[in-house]
C-alpha cells in the first residue's frame, strides 16, 4: 500500500463489525466461535447491525427491520450483568423513512456525553425541502427512554447517494458527516465533497455544513464513509474520493480543531472506473486509532498514533474471496477483532470472517462463516470476560 500523508480515526470504547465463526454453519442462537469470540443473531431477525459499548460495559445496539427500500432503525441495550437486551426502540420518528439498500446507507452511531446514543441515516425519499434524500438525525432524549424526533441537517449540500456518519465526543460535540455535490446541480462525483455539520451542545443544534477540506478531490457517490472522535477529542473521516472519476483513492482525514478544519493525513490509492460501493470503518483501542477499508476486493487494517497522527502496523487478511465492509474493535489488552463480509453483493448475501490479533499485531485466531443475509453488515463488541461479541 502507497502511503501519501499521514494517520486516522477510531474510537476506543465503540466496536461494531461482525464476523463469523470459522468453518460452523451458523444458527439464532449465540454460538461459541472459538477461544475468544462469540457469535450472536441481531435481535428479531434484524439487519445491518451497529454495536458500541459505553464505559460503564454495556452494549448499545442497532438494527433495521422491514422493507429494504422504506424500513425502521431499532434499538436495544443490554446493561452489564445481563443475559438479554431491553425492548427494542424504534430511533425514526417517522415510520419507513429508512433505508438497507445497497447496505452503506443505513443508520450509524455514536456515543457522545453521558453516553448519549446519536443515530444518523439516509432518508429513502425526499422530504420535499431540497433535491435528494434528507440526511436524518436523532439523539436520545434525556430520559433515555426514546429518541427526540428526527431531523433533516442538509440546508445546502443536496444530493446525498451513498451513506452519511456521525461522531462525538464526552465534551458534548457532535459532528454529522455526509458527501454530496459542491453545486446543487452539478451530477459529477468529481465535484462531491465531504461536508461537516458540528453541534457543541450535544445535538440540540447544529452549524450549517462546510466542506471539510479545499482540495477537490471528488468523492464516489454511492460509497459510505466513516466519522469518529476519540478520547482526545479528535476528529476523523475516511471516505473515498473520485478524483478524475478513475482515482477512487481511501482518504483519511483529521481535524485537531473539533472539526472546524481537516488535513488528508493518509491516502490508498485505486484506480476503478466504477462504484465499488465500499464502506470504511474507524474506532479505538487503548493507545490507537484504528482504521479499516476495502482496496480492489481486499480489506486493509491500520494503527493510527494520536499524537503524531503517523499510520504503522497496516495489514490486510489473506484471503481469495471478495472482500468489503470491514470493521475493526479493541479490548483493554489492545487485542483487535478485525471482521468483514465475503461474498456479498447486490441484494446477495454471503459470509462473515475474521481475524483476531495480539497488541503486537501477532495472529491469535482466525475463521470464517456463512450466515450473513442480503444486505447484511457484522458487528462487534468487545466482552466484560475478555474476547469478542459478534453480532450478524
């Protein structure tokens, strides 16, 4: 891999990405997967998990259910000590306003201030306030029994195609990130860009958005990108740009200002002429950033120093499948479970894999399963009793 510039994001206490247990043909029930990982069905025959845990060791956990094309966004917890998970919350305020398809444009989350839970996901159809599809937004209300209605955050950059992310942090930001065309009538993905919409009162309000980075480096339309902030308070995007419409480089960025401005601190090149609808993954382990994405079929894992912003320890899985959707978690030991799908395509669903690493990179274990359905995404978390909860 071609490394240009310099790191990227992830969060430490947040691990979502599922995987798959090694040569066992995977059930409903939880599932031993080996040593240290455990496998487990999304509630209610859910899909497209996201999984985080807060600091007190509980999961927070959601799914999309019903029609790929119109669906909800659920959510559940499960609080420490316990074997089962809350009843499930429905996050769209508006019933079917969801999407699943084409897997990157479903709901993401964050973890902000007092462990408030921040949802973000592409509308399905336009809400008649600008072209294209509403960027939504909602937040847990304060009770924490259910969530605020939702909110479209697009006041200018329309054309919203591939999905959107959101970050934050313990000091009560909030970051919304999606791409869309600099000029409202401009189709070219060489003109998209990543624009950011920052909140400092944890998601109550929120700035206009603005471009995250002057350079043009295009963005691929239908791809998702990633947001994290860290412990520090650092704030990190990985997406993939469209430059000269064959350039669809992996770009990580990184902002030390609380997102008032970004630098490309890394770049993995890849010359493609088509969308290869990838998604990109950011989280934390103790002392890390990491940073996970798809290149030409293969998935790439990589360390990020906070401090010097500086990549090291940049892997990729051996593998003859076709890989996408990677997702990275850490423990406290600063083990990582890097997991993704295999096989998986349009309205096709396929395999989960994985590989478990020490804090020296070292491979512990790993192993692959079929199970994942179409449209599926994998999540992980890490476990109060050590290893990895696998959500599929």
């Amino acid at each position: 891999m071609k490394r240009r510039r310099i790191p990227i994001l992830a969060r430490p206490t947040i691990l979502v990405l599922g995987v798959a247990v090694g040569w066992l043909l995977l059930g409903p029930a939880t599932a031993l997967a080996g040593p240290k990982v455990k496998l487990s069905r999304v509630p209610n025959h859910g899909i497209q998990p996201q999984a985080l845990v807060d600091g007190r060791g509980a999961i927070h956990l959601l799914y999309f259910l019903g029609d790929p094309s119109g669906g909800d966004i659920f959510y559940v917890r499960q609080e420490p000590g316990e074997a089962s998970f809350s009843a499930p919350v429905r996050v769209n305020s508006q019933p079917g306003t969801a999407i699943a398809l084409g897997t990157i444009r479903g709901a993401q989350m964050a973890l902000g201030r007092n462990g408030r839970v921040h949802v973000t996901w592409n509308g399905n159809r336009s809400d008649g306030q600008h072209r294209g599809p509403p960027m939504f937004y909602a937040r847990l209300a304060d009770a924490g029994t259910g969530f605020e209605p939702q909110r479209d955050l697009i006041t200018h950059a329309a054309g919203l195609d591939g999905g959107g992310s959101v970050a934050a942090d313990d000091r009560g930001n909030v970051y919304v990130v999606w791409h869309a065309p600099k000029a409202a009538e401009d189709e070219d993905e060489t003109q998209r860009a990543v624009f950011v919409a920052r909140s400092a009162d944890e998601g109550r309000t929120f700035s206009r958005e603005t471009p995250a980075i002057p350079q043009p480096t295009g963005a691929c339309g239908c791809c998702g990108l990633r947001a994290f902030a860290d412990r520090r308070g650092e704030v990190f995007v990985l997406f993939r740009a469209a430059a000269e419409k064959v350039n669809r480089d992996e770009i990580l960025l990184a902002s030390r200002d609380r997102g008032a401005s970004f630098e490309i601190i890394n770049s993995d090149p890849w010359k493609v002429t088509t969308c290869p609808m990838s998604s990109a993954w950011l989280s934390e382990s103790p002392d890390r950033v990491l940073a996970a994405w798809e290149t030409n079929a293969k998935i790439f894992l990589a360390r990020v120093h906070p401090e010097t912003l500086k990549l090291s320890g940049v892997t990729s899985p051996e593998t003859q499948a076709s890989c996408q959707h990677p997702v990275a978690a850490s423990d406290a030991r600063g083990e990582v479970l890097l997991a993704w799908t295999e096989g998986t395509g349009w309205e096709k669903g396929g395999a989960a894999a994985w590989q478990l690493y020490d804090a020296e990179g070292r491979t512990l274990e790993k192993g692959r399963a079929n199970g994942v359905p179409a449209w599926g995404l994998v999540a992980a978390v890490p476990r109060a009793d050590g290893g990895f909860l696998i959500f599929y």
